[in-house]
C-alpha cells in the first residue's frame, strides 16, 4: 500500500460496532428456524431481542462511520461501495423484519419473518464475499 | 472483519422505508364500522400491516363547566368529580353507589422490545402527567335526599390490589381486586370498614397479569358470584400454560369459595349483568388486535353455561386466527357465536341493563355499553356510551349513541368505562381518565319510587 511516511492509519470505529449487526442477524435465522421446529414462543423472543440488540448495533455503527468521515487518518480504510450498498440492504431487511416479529404468534414468524431472516443472512455474505474480494485491504496494524 | 463504514444514507433508506409503510396505514378507511354493529356483523378478511394502525388520543380532562353531550330528553350532571381512575359503578340497595377507582397492577414483566413500546403508549392514553391522587380505593356515594346531588363521600377501602367489581349481599361487601375475592362484613349504610377481609377464593393474578379487570356479578338467586378473568395476551404469545383458567368467566360458590368455569374463550370479558327479563348472565368482551381496523368486532353477548366463545382459536364464531399455533379445529368447531357486535375496537368495558330505571321512553329496556376507546386504528372508534335497545331480554334494534363528547378533535377529555343505574334511578358512567362519575337522568327529573341495587332483581 502507498502510505507515505507521515500518514499514520487511525483504526476506524465503525469496525467496533459493524459485527455485531452481522452476529445479531445471522442468530436470528438460527432462533426463527429453532421457533418453526419447536413452535416454543422463548425462540420467538429471542428473534425479537435479537433483531432490536442489530438495529441498535447499526445506529451506532452509522454515528461512528460519520465519526471516521471526518478522520483523514481512517480515509483509506473506507469500505467499497458494494459494502455500503450491501450494509444498506441488511439494514432495511432486518428493520422490516423487526416489525414482522413484533406481530403476535405464529405468523410474527412463519413463513414472512423467516424469509426474511433468511434473505438477511444471504445479503450479509455476500457483502462479506465483497468485501474479502475488495483489492483495498490495508494491514493497518503494521506499517 | 468486514470493513464497511456505515454509509449516512442507510439510516436516510430505513427513514424513509418507516415513512412509507406510516403513509400506507393513513389511506383513507371506506369502511363503514356500522356494518359491525348488530345482530350479523360483517367481518372484513384480516390484513396484517407492519405497522399496526394506531392513534392515541392524549388525555387533557374537562375544564369547569365542560361535559359530555347526550339527547334531548336526556340531563347531565357530573355526579363525583376529583376520584382517582373510577373504574365502576355499584348501587347498593339502599341506594348508595360504590366507586371503584383502581390503577393497572405494576411489574407485568417485559418479554420482548414491543412490551416497552406498548407500556410508553398505555401511559399516554390514561393520562399520567402531573400528582396522581392515590388510587385502588373504593368510595362511597351518598345523596341522602335522592335529588340527584351527592351530599356525603366516605372512602370505605383503601390500598386495594386493583380492585375492579363488587357485589353486595347478606351483609357482606364483595370486592374483586385483581388476585382474588375479597369478602368484607358490611352493613347497610356504614360508612367506614375497618374489619379485616378474608379471601373468598383466589383469581389468576400476577406477574403475568395482562386483562387485569375482574368483574363480579351475584346470581338472581343470590347463590354464586360470577367473576370475570380476562386473557394473559392479546393472542396466547404469553403461552397456552399463561392462559390457563383465564379468557373465562368464573362461577364461585358463596359459601365456600369452590369455583368452576361457567364459561370460556372470552378473550377479555367485563361488564357483568343480568338481564333483568330473561335472567341470563351478559357481559361485554373486547376482542382481539393486530388483525386489521375492522377486526374484530367486539360484542355484548348472553353467556351460556359451559359455552365456549373462540379464543384463541377463532374468532366471532368459526373465524380461524392464523396467528394460533397448533391449530385446534375440534375448538373452532365448537365455537359460540356472540349475540351482538358493537364494532371494532371499541374496547367495551361496561354493561348496565335499564330496565325499572327512571329514564325516558327510548331508553326504558335495553342495555348500556361503556365504550372507553382503543388506539388500534387510525380513526377514533367507542370513546362513548351507546344503548342497544332490548325485548323479552334480547337484543331487538340498532344501538345508538347515548353519551358522546368524549374525544373532542384528538384529545380525550375522558374515557367511560363502568355503567351503573343510581338510587334514583338514572344512568351513572364511571369516565376513568376524565377522574369523574357522570349522572344522567331523565330531562323532566323523574325518579323512582325507592332504590334498586344493582345486584338485586325486582320481582323475584
């Protein structure tokens, strides 16, 4: 990478709070699957936890991407565009979602809310696959 | 570790993805919710939005001098003001009348993110701003000289545990508060209670206490109380286990407190009267959300004994709720249709029977629906007292409104809830968030010749 010699890497803070969406959602498509086998309403709660523990994680992972856009340190470590994009789309499906399982009983779940569990966790890989595949990668810790 | 900033314009698309699905639950309703009031509701299929329809009336109260509004031929007075949430109105045979002011237990506990916003939507719609006045008592009404003015009020229990119905025989004062039956010595025309209560029998109470109201109403004969336990959950997502013994309306012998379901499936019945004609035991019963606007309709319905009225697993008769799961076709099978439908999220609460009352000719035989109003639509639905007329102790014409005013634009002054007949003979409405017991009489100020308790049956 061409760092020059006075351009320090900053860690970017959105790392701190990005996996836990990731974490949150693909639990979901666990919880959702382990309802539909057993119908026990404790998986359904947790689905609901669950997707309101992401979408919190997101916020805040939204506050600290704008944080680092005003860090020159953290400018070359910005994600791709597909990353964005990705991130966008696994918001707006798990925010949908969320009111889906804040419904009541067995429709809060099958078919609609596992679907979209399940369409979640795809967009999620696949921002995951576009983001290994980015040629941008910067080994920040050593420089 | 993935490496993606997370972009301003993903916080922009779920914004405006939150807008859109409001601006859909604002699309006018063509609906005419008088098609749900009657003997042969119509039932619309149920939608589901993401967002279920809503709208929360703020509580603002009455200033001096406001009131409902009721028909010619019809006078209101604000008989008690200044009470604290009164919940229901109760004559006793000498002609005092009972106020139960109660508060909704505390410490239902939160099981999912949806609880929260529920619990910050029932605050605003009950009115919590500002010094509460201590609530979970019952006061005495006293209007010695039956010229429809209160002159005495005595606070006879205090620090209940949300007590909601009460009934009055051989000298023992009933009171239901939200975990059991309370028995308390009382005689005619004391006016304080210092004795201790002993426990008639126990009613499913907390922590799960979701439809905390228990009614109570005495049999005819003056044998058993019947009380009312509404559901756990609006549609068993507390559990089958959480629902057990409740959605029912429980026979309870006096003498020793042994109790059995007199009836099932009633999702959250209150309201306990007898029809004075037939005899049968009616109550009112707030039916089921998240189904759409227009379902379901909740109804007044004549109760059979050991007849089971769908919920969970249907609704108005056979209606299946797909949202149950496993499903029961042997209970929908089995279920009663109600008698009368009173429309959608009304949230009917209170029913009072007129006949031998002092009121004018329109009014003389039928019931009256204490509607307190939900926020599950987007148009304001109950939020008033209506009258369905009746014959030979059936249901025999359109109901209409009776005390109306209680939402003025999208404020409520008040919300009604229990109906009561005075010692005089006139309409009481217990109107909880406007903290006020209102009197409605007949225009020309006739009264009966001697006062009739609410749990008493002339002519038995």
């Amino acid at each position: 990478m061409q760092t020059s010699r006075n351009y320090r890497p900053g860690y970017p803070l959105n790392r701190l709070f990005v996996p836990f969406p990731y974490v949150c959602f693909i639990l979901v498509l666990a919880t959702d699957i382990a309802f539909w086998q057993t119908a026990n309403l404790m998986w359904q709660n947790f689905s609901a936890w669950l997707l309101f523990a992401g979408l919190l994680f997101s916020a805040l992972s939204i506050l600290a991407g704008l944080v680092d856009l005003i860090r020159a340190s953290t400018r070359l470590q910005r994600p791709s565009l597909a990353e964005i994009i990705g991130f966008a789309i696994i918001l707006a499906l798990a925010l949908v979602n969320s009111f889906v399982h804040a419904g009541d009983g067995w429709t809060a779940v099958v078919p609609l809310g596992l679907a979209l569990s399940a369409a979640t966790v795809f967009v999620i890989f696949l921002t995951l696959i576009l983001g290994v595949r980015s040629q941008r990668t910067l080994n920040w810790r050593t420089p | 570790m993935t490496r993606s900033r997370i972009p301003p314009f993903a916080l922009l698309a779920a914004g405006v993805s939150l807008l859109s699905l409001a601006a859909c639950n604002e699309a006018s309703d063509p609906f005419d919710t008088a098609h749900q009031i009657g003997t042969d509701p119509v039932l619309p299929e149920p939608s589901s939005e993401l967002l279920p329809d809503l709208k929360v009336a703020k509580v603002v109260g009455w200033k001096e001098g406001e009131t409902p509004i009721v028909p010619e031929g019809l006078k209101i007075t604000a008989y008690a003001k200044g009470l604290a949430n009164p919940r229901t109105v109760h004559t006793l045979p000498n002609g005092d009348v009972l106020v139960v002011q109660s508060k909704a237990p505390e410490g239902e506990p939160v099981s999912r993110p949806k609880d929260m916003i529920r619990g910050w939507i029932m605050s605003i719609a009950h009115g919590g701003d500002g010094e509460q006045k201590e609530s979970n008592v019952v006061t005495l009404l006293r209007d010695t000289n039956r010229d429809g003015e209160v002159d005495e009020r005595h606070d006879l229990l205090t620090k209940l545990n949300s007590p909601f119905g009460v009934a009055w025989i051989d000298n023992t004062l009933y009171v239901a508060a939200t975990d059991a039956i309370l028995a308390y010595p009382y005689t005619l025309g004391q006016t304080e209670i210092t004795s201790e209560p002993h426990v008639l029998t126990p009613l499913p109470g907390g922590p799960i206490n979701h439809h905390w109201t228990k009614d109570l109403a005495l049999s005819p004969d003056g044998r058993f109380l019947y009380a009312s336990v509404g559901s756990n959950s609006n549609i068993v997502e507390n559990g089958l286990e959480a629902e057990k013994n409740r959605a029912a309306i429980w026979q309870v012998d006096r003498q020793t407190g042994a109790s059995r379901l007199f009836a099932s499936g009633l999702r959250n019945p209150n309201g306990l009267a007898f029809n004075p004609e037939s005899r049968e035991l009616w109550t009112v019963v707030n039916e089921r959300d998240e189904l759409g606007p227009n379902l379901v309709p909740d109804y007044a319905t004549s109760v059979k004994d050991g007849g089971f009225y769908g919920w969970p697993w249907s609704y108005y008769g056979s209606h299946i709720d797909a949202r149950v799961h496993p499903p029961r076709e042997d209970m929908v099978e089995k279920a009663t249709k109600p008698d009368y439908a009173l429309s959608s999220h009304v949230a009917a609460l209170g029913l009072g029977f007129s006949l031998n009352s002092a009121l004018p000719a329109p009014y003389s035989n039928g019931a009256f629906v204490g509607e307190h109003g939900s926020w599950n639509r987007n148009a304001f639905n109950g939020y008033k007292v209506v009258f369905i007329p009746f014959e030979n102790g059936h249901p025999s014409g359109k109901a209409q409104d009776v005390v109306t005013d209680f939402i003025k634009g999208d404020e409520a002054r008040g919300r009604p809830v229990g109906i009561g007949i005075d010692g005089t003979g006139a309409l009481l409405v217990a109107d909880d968030a406007g903290n006020t017991v209102w009197r409605i009489g007949a225009a020309d100020g006739s009264v009966t010749p001697q006062p009739i308790g609410t749990d008493q049956m002339p002519g038995l």
